[in-house]
C-alpha cells in the first residue's frame, strides 16, 4: 500500500525537486507473510520462521524496486538522490511474544544477524543501533563502500545542503552536514 501511495504520488508530481518520504514497516513484528512470498524462499531455508523471515525481506525489496522504477519512468531518477537504511538494527526475539493473535503468525526466534556486534533492536550497543545505508545518486556518487559512521539525523541538514535551503536561523541541527562524504569532489547542478 505505501509503495503504491508513493508510485502514484511520483507519476503525478511535475518535474518540480520534490522529498518523498516512504517508511516502509518491514521487516517488522510479527513476521507472517502470504504464501506467494513465501513460495520464492530458496528450498535451503528450512526453518519455518527463517521462510518467513526471508519472504519478508524481499516482500520488503519488491517496493523499493517499484519506487525506483516510478523514478526511471518519471525521468527523474538521474536527478534523485535516493537513500535506504533503518532506524534499528535486527531483532533476535522471539516472534509472537508481543500482543498480537498468537495463531496470526508462526512462532520461533528471529533470524536477524547483526553479525559480530553486540546487542539487537532495542539496545544502545551496536547491533542495536548500527545499520547499513545505501544511497545512489546516479551520475553524482560514485559506487563504493564507506566505513565512516553516519547517523540518521545526519539526513535532514544534508539534504536542506544539497538543495541550497538557508534557514532563518541557527536550527540547531542534532546531525552532521554529509555533502562532502558523499560527493567526494563531485558538483551539484
């Protein structure tokens, strides 16, 4: 529902810069997904709440792949900067131990990896705060992996910096202007 929200606004807007906003809820509790998801799992997940698990995630990759497209047929999409990332890092409960019907999904322990970090979501450590982030910019970033720490606040100033907002004052900004870790010498038109 919200990639088709988000596809429809994009079709209607006019060429005009424009910020969409798109919170995807997956992966999220509780994880139960419908069967023609569950029926793209690789046959080498066995566990059922792994099946689950992965139809979530890539139930969760199919929007994006529509948003991007609605970007592609809307000739903007060299001309967008696109960012993807989380606000908490994976979650290794136990699925049905939360106040939904307990025959609404299956039960067993996430399949989450935050791989060597510590903690899970919910926790300050790292596996609880720390996320990947993919951001593409066609034409103006360049692809590469970058170890350097951003935050989630750091969005906000960066994007109102890329597009030349000048605030009436000083905002007090929690974030950290990105413009130069992604560009990396590269100029905005």
């Amino acid at each position: 529902m919200l990639a088709t929200e988000a596809v429809n606004w994009i079709a209607e807007r006019r060429k005009k810069p424009f910020f969409l906003y798109v919170p995807l809820t997956a992966v999220h509790l509780p994880i139960n997904e419908p069967q023609p998801w569950l029926d793209k799992v690789p046959k080498s997940i066995t566990s059922e709440i792994g099946r689950y698990y992965a139809a979530c995630v890539m139930h969760l990759d199919a929007p994006v792949g529509r948003i991007l497209t609605a970007l592609e047929d809307k000739g903007v999409r060299k001309n967008t900067l696109v960012v993807f990332t989380s606000d908490n890092g994976g979650s290794t409960t136990t699925n049905n131990t939360q106040s939904y019907p307990p025959d609404d999904s299956p039960s067993g322990r996430l399949t989450a990896n935050n791989c060597m970090l510590r903690g899970q979501k919910g926790n300050v450590y790292e596996g609880g705060t720390r996320v990947p982030t993919l951001v593409s910019w066609p034409g103006k970033i360049a692809a590469r992996q970058d170890p350097t720490p951003v935050f989630i606040a750091d969005w906000m100033p960066t994007f109102c910096q890329l597009v030349g907002f000048e605030p009436y004052g000083d905002l007090h900004w929690d974030g950290t202007v990105l413009s130069g870790l992604l560009l990396r010498g590269a100029r905005i038109s």
